[in-house]
C-alpha cells in the first residue's frame, strides 16, 4: 500500500505569508502615521521623503550580506531574531522627537529586514519543487497586499484610538509575539518530524541532492564571487527589473496615503478604506500571475512564456497609473490606481528568476543581490518622490513611476533573454 504524501510545506507557507503581512505592517504603518507625524515634528514633503527612503538606505546595502547569512544561518534561528530586532525599532519609533531619531529607527528596521526576503526565498526553494515554486512565491508575496489591504483601514482606525506614536508600538509588540510563534513551528524539512518520505521525495523531484554543502557555504562567503553575481546580463536584467517593480510598490508603501489626503482632498478615515481597493488588487494579480504561472509550466509550456509573460504584462498595466493625471473623479483615480497595482502583482513573482537562473550554490547570494537592486528603489524613489511634489503637483511623480515600469518591461524582453540556469565551472 502507497503512503500518501504529508503536505506540511503548506504550513510553512502559512508562516512566512503571515511574516510577510508583519514585514509589511513595520514597513508601511509610518505611511498612515506621516500626516500626524509630520505636523508633530514639523517635517516638510522633502523631509517625509528622506524618511520614507530611510529604511531602503540600510536595507538596499545589506541585502548581499544578508544573502549569504541566510546561507549560512539556519532559518530557524535567524528568522526570529531579525524579527524581533525589527520589531523593537519600529517600537522605539513610538517614542521620537526629533528628525534625527525617526531616520535611526527607520535605518535599524531596515537593518534587520534585510535577510528576510532572500530567507523566504530560501525556504521556498527548500521546501518546494520548481513545479510549484512560483504559486508558492506568489502566495507569500500576496502577504504584502492583501495583509495591507485589510491592515490599512485597521491601522488608520489604531492610529485613530492611540495616536500616531501607538500605532507603531503596538506593531511592534505584534512582532515580537510572532518571532517566538516562528521558532516554536518552524523545522528545515529534513528536521520536521511530520513530513513524511513520500512528501520529501516531491520537494526534491528533479533536484540533484546537494552533497556540497560546506562547500557551497564557502562559496557563499568568498567575496569574489560578486564577480559571478553582477558578471551576467541575465542577472541584470532580473536586477533592473525587480528595482522598477519596486519603485511602483515604494509609492504605494509611502506617499500613497499622502496622495489621498493632501493632493485629492480625502478625509483621514475614508482614505484609508479608499487605500486598501489597490493593495485588493495588487493580491488578485499576485495569485493570478503565480497559479497561472506554474499551471502553463505543468502544461509543458516554455519557461520563457511561462515565467516571463506575467511579469511584462504585469509591467505593461502598471503604465496605467499616469491616466490618474487626467482626472479629478474620485472613482477614477482609484481604479487607475488599482489597475497599475494589479500590474505590479502580476509582474510579483519575479522572485522566481532568482530560483530558475542562479546557480544552486549562489542561490542566497544573488537574492541578496537581487533583493539589493531592488532596495535600492526603497532609498531612491521616495526621496525622487518628495521632491518631485515639493512644488505641490503630483502628477510628475504619477508620471516617474509610470516610466520606471517601461524600464522594467524592457529590462526583462532586451537582457534576461532565455530563462535558463547559469552553470558554474567547478
């Protein structure tokens, strides 16, 4: 009699999809507490701009080192860690007074939250075939919109019971609960006593066992091999693309509710029930772009369709978000909105690329990498942002993240060129 096989991955699913709504939650809460904030502390748009960049300044540049951490450090240990370091500075944040201060907390959290993405990614890649890798990528990374989605109108009415300065306690607690809820759940599958041989011989169809691991570990800490990481037009190409990406999401993670009350007029409340239609979106075109994804790799079809088409269509929509520009009907700024953010869902499991193309042993590194680029649009675009509507117009800025989508579209039909892993000499 066959053994049915377990289905524990989908548990371990659960746990980073709700870690992910927790990463977002510390990332985005600020965004709600800006207006208040920024009367409290006096802070201009050009000011807010630098604090809403803050987090990308540490996050961008210790995403490589976070990569190979997450090489070398089991998930379960450092998973909780960084989850309560970052939980503490967005507690902290709570307690500020002065410009300087708020930029420190916003710098710590970046700090901690930079290994987790490539630590997602890792466990993703650990715990399920590339048959369903990219719908568990994207079931994950619905984490970080329909957890807003519904966390907007909840955090706006917290901040209305607590004050701006309660908002970020409370989300700070929440983490720190959770960090201790990962460890006691969280196992390698080799270390989980409830997966069965059956379920672990799925995870690793396909797979050549890894009997190298010290060695891959080796590899990972030898600096040099940021030759390999950045040497690769393919890579590039993954690179630029996912900083594009990133640049529609940083504006929805910061000015975004900024937009609703200071440049279309919306009362604090209504905005942020109004804020969550887009995050909705966003999650409908993640879980489409993924379970869509891998159902046209079961059929057979290339990886180069198969992977490739969501994200450049999901591109292609994003363009969207400069019709807003052309209208002053409430419904319709939101439904251009909500469609450039479907796009960005659609084109959200680019993550997937990092797993297709990196070689096995480099896989933390170049998501560090990856992760890197893509941060680098967290301390860019804000700021590029915060400047742009200094003068009180923000159709300049709608008009900036449009073309940054273009870019990315580009980027992945000119340089990633055929999906494919890229072999390492031994």
């Amino acid at each position: 009699m066959t053994t049915k096989a377990t289905h524990k991955r989908y548990n371990i699913l659960l746990l980073i999809f709700i870690s992910v709504v927790i990463n977002y939650m510390d990332r985005t809460n600020i965004s709600v507490a800006a207006s208040a904030m920024s009367d409290e502390l006096s802070l201009s748009a050009v000011q807010m701009g630098l604090v809403f960049s803050a987090f990308g300044w540490t996050y961008s540049i210790l995403q490589i080192p976070g990569g190979i951490a997450v090489d070398v450090v089991k998930a379960r240990v450092l998973y909780p860690f960084i989850l309560v370091a970052w939980s503490l500075a967005t507690l902290v944040q709570g307690f500020v007074t002065s410009l300087a201060a708020l930029l420190g907390c916003r710098m710590a959290i970046g700090v901690f939250e930079a290994p987790s993405y490539p630590c997602n990614n890792k466990i993703v890649t650990s715990w399920f075939p590339e048959s369903e890798r990219a719908s568990a990528i994207a079931v994950y990374t619905s984490g970080q919109f329909i957890g807003l989605a519904f966390l907007m109108p909840v955090l706006v009415g917290i901040q209305e019971w607590v004050g701006w300065r309660g908002l970020f306690i409370v989300s700070g607690i929440i983490g720190i609960l959770w960090a201790a809820i990962w460890y006691v759940f969280y196992r390698d599958p080799q270390d989980h006593k409830n997966v069965n041989a059956e379920e672990l011989a799925h995870i690793t169809q396909g797979v050549r066992p890894d009997t190298e691991t010290k060695a891959a570990k080796r590899i990972q800490l030898n600096m040099s091999n940021l030759k390999l990481a950045f040497g690769h037009k393919k890579l590039w190409g993954i690179y630029i693309g996912q900083f594009c990406l990133g640049g529609t999401l940083i504006f929805f993670l910061t000015w975004f509710p900024s937009y609703l009350v200071e440049y279309r007029g919306l009362d604090f409340i209504k905005s942020g029930f109004l804020a969550s239609i887009p995050f909705l979106a966003a999650f409908v075109g993640v879980l489409a772009s993924g379970f869509t994804s891998d159902y046209l790799t079961r059929r057979g079809v290339s990886k180069d369709i198969a992977r490739k088409a969501p994200v450049i269509t999901g591109m292609l929509l994003t363009m969207s978000i400069v019709g807003a520009n052309y209208t002053d009907d409430t419904f319709w700024v939101i439904a251009f909105l909500s469609i450039a953010f479907f796009g960005n869902g659609l084109a959200s499991i680019a993550w997937v690329f990092v797993s297709l193309i990196a070689p096995k042993t480099h896989v933390g590194l170049i998501g560090g990498c990856f992760n890197f680029i893509a941060g680098l649009s967290a301390v860019v675009v804000p700021f590029i942002i915060g400047l742009l509507v200094s003068g009180g117009d923000f159709k300049p800025a709608l008009l900036f993240i449009a073309v940054l989508a273009l870019t990315g579209c580009c980027a992945y039909l000119f340089l990633v060129g055929k999906v494919q892993q890229i072999e390492v000499k031994e």
